[in-house]
C-alpha cells in the first residue's frame, strides 16, 4: 500500500487554538484521530506536513508512492476507492481546494524542496460523499456521523465482551466492550447511537448513557455520570457530571458534577468541581466564536455552541463559561463571575482580571499533571508550547 501523508492548510488557522499544538488530522471526531482512521481505512502509516514548530514530534517519510491527503478530510467507502484507483500525479478536488494526490517519490522530493514538478491532473470530486471539519463547531456537529463509521469499522467481524448482568442496556448489537472495559450497575442506551467502551476503560456505578458514546481506551466515566450523545472520552480521560454532544481529546479532567455540552476540550485539561458551560443563548440566538484568523467574534450559524479549550488549560472550582468561550493553551482560569468568551493563550486570572502565566511556572504544573499519568514532558513539547507562548503573545493585548 502507499505511503500517507496528512497535510494541513488554510483551515489549520481556523481550528486555532486545538491546532496551536498538534496537525488538523490528530484532533479526535468520532472514536479515532482522523489520523487513525485514515491509517484503517487505507492499512498504511500516515505522516505530516504540518508548521515548522510542530514538524519534530509530527515528522514525515515518503516512498515510491504516496498518497497526499488533505488533513482536515475524514475517510470515507466512496473516497478511498477513488484513491485506490488513482494514478500517479493524479489529484481530486472540491472547487479549487485540494483533497488528495498521488505523488511518486522524485514528485515528494521537488515538493519538500519547493520545486516545480508540472501540472498534476485533477478530478473534481462534487459527487463524492465524505465529511470535512472547516470550522470549530464542525467538530461536536459531525460527531455522531463519525462516531457511527467509526463503530462500525473497528467492530466488523468482532465480537465484544459479554455486558455485565449488573447493568441494564437496550440497543445490544450496538454496544461493544473492548478487552479489559469494566461496566457494572449503569444503564446503556444505544438504540439513539452506538455505544463504544474501549480497552481498560472503566464505567462506575450508576452512570445513564443515551448513545452514541465513545468511551476511550483507559478513560474512566465517574459514579453517577450522565451521558447524552454524541459524546467522546478521549483515552486516559475522566468525566463525571453531565455531559452531552462533546469530545474530550485526552488525558484531560472533568471529574465531578456540572454540565459541559457542545464542547471540545483538548488534552491535559482541567475542569475544576461543578463548572458549568453555557451551550444556549437565553435569547436562543445565533452564537458567535472567536475566530483567529479574523481577530473578531465571528457568527458560527449555530444555536447551541459551548466551550472549546486548547491543551494545557484548567479551570477553577464552580467556573461559569459563557455561550461560545474559547480558551488558548496553557490558560488558568479562575474567580468568581463569567470570564470573558476570549481567553488567550499563557494566561492566568477570570473576572476580576487577568495577567501573563509565565512560562517557568506553566510548566511546572504541566510536569507535574503529566508525571501523574507517567507521561514525560519533554524537550519537544517544551519547544512546542515556547512557540506558542510566542505566536500568541499579539492576543495578550495588556503586554503591549
């Protein structure tokens, strides 16, 4: 099979600030990275190109063949059997905008470095069905869609784990428990999306799931939980309180009661006891987002839109976020109040104000929450977050 390679773009700024701190293609829809399911789908390895600043840790590798798929693209039956059947400086297009090319390897190398290797000839791929993520909310809008491929292409010709006679559950043939899931004494609803419980992941007492649910390997639903979908559990992840239509990227914390809906939370987050997220307007008006590239708020076309939160952020105990907050990375949020729907990156405070969080004191937090799932920080995630300390400081505006 041919080599991946999942390129960012354009949209790469509008999925800021998820996208300050990995490519568009490992954010998390459905049950995998759309890396992972690229890499199922097609039964190949999948690199990147992607910034400079990420390009360490997310590196590339090409070969004889290779095929150049847009990154923000999720795989779908009638896509990848067009790719099957591409020929060499072959590429498929929606409008003028990119989605796949077949590259031989002299073709990669003039790429890499930038030089002309000739016309590529291109298919216009109007009628072809498969889902894209553009903006922000397409991530918890598209979720139930990419959940249901999901389920359905890791469990083909499988057989899950028998589900505990403690539990009660409806919608059978769409559960299933992965080797080492533990589920006792919780109700399971599947017949409104699947239910997915991945490898050691563990489900406490007393949860009411409404699929779909992807429950990741190692993550952990905490007693009493109450789950509406679709909602994803990145790995490693623990949520408790009441939860509907998220995605929880990974090793991130929601442990305890409050509502989170309509929301994306990157990795090593944390949500302190009873924060509570608006996904609704009390006018019932249209939400508008932050936007980076625009540098305003911008209207989303969405009526239910709550939090989105980069890598590295926390929040305080009983924090209230607004309809349609973003925060950047590596934020500590805290105080009494709703803080502002914009929060930048490397910043520390709430309502009562905010200030810089240095970057020696982010970071001894962050060893510390990473040493606790015995996960090093190293000197490559180190170089990624200075970057983006740097790259964010123009929305820090007190600095100036």
């Amino acid at each position: 099979m041919a080599n991946i390679i999942l390129f960012d773009n354009e949209i790469r700024e509008q999925l800021l600030p998820l996208t300050y701190t990995r490519p568009v293609c490992e954010l998390r829809v459905g049950i995998l990275t759309i890396r992972e399911k690229w890499e199922k789908w097609l039964n190949a390895k999948a690199f990147y190109i992607t910034q400079d600043y990420l390009a360490g840790k997310y590196s590339i590798e090409y070969d004889k063949e290779n095929y150049l798929i847009n990154g923000s693209v999720l795989p779908s039956d009638q896509l990848c059997r067009l790719l099957k059947q591409m020929d060499d400086g072959e590429a498929f297009l929606a409008g003028e905008e990119l989605i796949a090319a077949k590259l031989d390897e002299e073709q990669m190398e003039q790429l890499m470095h930038d030089e002309d290797f000739g016309e590529l000839k291109g298919f216009d791929l109007q009628e072809t069905e498969f889902l894209r993520i553009n903006h922000l909310c397409d991530l918890y809008r598209l979720n139930d869609q990419a959940m249901r491929q999901d389920f359905a292409l890791l469990t083909a010709g499988r057989t899950s784990q028998p589900i505990s006679p403690t539990n009660r559950w409806t919608g059978e043939d769409q559960i299933f428990i992965e080797e080492g899931a533990k589920v006792e004494f919780s109700t399971l609803n599947a017949n409104t999306g699947p239910i997915y419980i991945g490898k050691d992941a563990e489900i406490m007492e007393g949860c009411n799931i409404r699929g779909g649910l992807a429950l990741c390997e190692g993550a952990t639903l905490k007693i009493g939980a109450k789950i509406y979908g679709a909602t994803t559990i990145g790995p490693y992840s623990k949520v408790g309180g009441e939860v509907n239509n998220s995605i929880v990227q990974g090793y991130s914390n929601k442990a305890h009661d409050g509502f989170l809906g309509n929301s994306f939370i990157g990795e090593w987050c944390n949500i302190g006891a009873d924060t509570n997220t608006s996904n609704l307007k009390n006018t019932y008006d249209e939400v508008k987002l932050w936007n980076y590239p625009a540098g305003r708020f911008l209207p989303t076309g969405q009526q239910f839109c709550g939090l989105f939160m980069g890598d590295h952020s926390l929040c305080g105990i009983n924090t209230m976020f607004n309809t349609g907050t973003v925060i950047g990375v590596g934020a500590n949020v805290f105080g009494a109040g709703f803080p502002r729907n914009f929060i930048p990156s490397f910043v520390w405070g709430g309502p009562a104000g905010y200030q810089t969080y240095r970057t020696d004191k982010a970071f001894q937090s962050i060893e510390r929450m990473m040493a606790r799932r015995n996960k090093d920080f190293d000197i490559q995630e180190r170089l990624i977050l200075l970057r983006v300390f740097e790259d964010s400081a123009k929305y820090r505006t007190w600095e100036k």
